[in-house]
C-alpha cells in the first residue's frame, strides 16, 4: 500500500547464466504519484507509456521481467482490481 509518492528501484539482481528474473506486484494506491526507474534501472512498459498510479485504495497488478538486471519490462496486468 503506498504512504505518499512513491519510487521504486529493482537493485541487486543477479546477472548472467541463462535465466531471468520477474516478479508480480500488487499496490493499493492512495491518490499520490509513483516513479519506476529508480537507482539508474529502466523500465520498457508495454505500450510504451508507464501506467497510473492506482487511484485512492485502488489496487493495480503489474508484472516485471529482466533478463540483465538493469532493463525491466513491465506491463500492467489488472487494473482496479476489488
């Protein structure tokens, strides 16, 4: 749940070998902004727009996925989820 505007930052993903790493995220909004590139990562959302943040105890679902552990690619998977 966030508390106020809120950045987020992937850090310390392992890198090399032939696997990937990805993980699902559900965050209930309350009414502020939300930044996803921190601490110098990259996020390629589909369709090339990073989504809103959840409105006011809205609930969003979004899925990451990184291959190098800097580039991310995130998509949002459900939207005002109740």
């Amino acid at each position: 749940t966030m508390s106020g505007a809120t950045t987020f930052t992937f850090s310390n993903t392992q890198t090399g070998g032939s696997w990937a790493h990805g993980f699902t995220l559900y965050l209930t909004g309350d009414g502020n902004t939300v930044a996803w590139n921190g601490s110098g990562t990259t996020v390629r959302w589909a369709g090339g727009t990073a989504p809103d943040a959840p409105a006011n105890g809205e609930t969003d679902v979004y899925v990451f996925h990184t291959r190098d552990g800097t580039n991310w690619y995130g998509a949002l998977a459900i939207d005002a989820a109740s």
